[in-house]
C-alpha cells in the first residue's frame, strides 16, 4: 500500500531523529574545537527541522 503525506512526513521524522541522535553522539567523540562547533550548529538545524516535521505531522493527523 502507498504511504500517504502523513506517512512519509513520519518517516522524514524518524529520521531527522536518528540524525539528532547520531550528531549527539559525534559531540561526544570529536577533539577539535571547530568541528565541535560545525557538529553544534548540524545539530541545531536537524532539531530545528524536527521541531517543524513534528509541527507538520501534528497538523496532518488533525486534518
């Protein structure tokens, strides 16, 4: 069966929450002050957009 929107908006979800987790782990591994910072500002922007695919799943189940 094919996925709806809200469907595929889960699974952009899901995995903007395994990068999340994967760059989580990387601040724990990385030695060099500046790609610390590059790694902060990924992060960042991966929780930004989760924050919006979150928003947006929320809207497409109320509809």
């Amino acid at each position: 069966m094919q996925k709806n929107a809200r469907g595929y908006v889960q699974d952009s979800c899901t995995s903007l929450n395994e990068a999340k987790a994967c760059l989580q782990q990387a601040l724990q591994t990385v030695e060099k002050d500046s790609n610390r910072e590059r790694i902060e500002q990924s992060l960042q922007a991966v929780e930004h957009a989760l924050e919006q695919c979150d928003a947006t799943a929320t809207t497409l189940s109320q509809v």
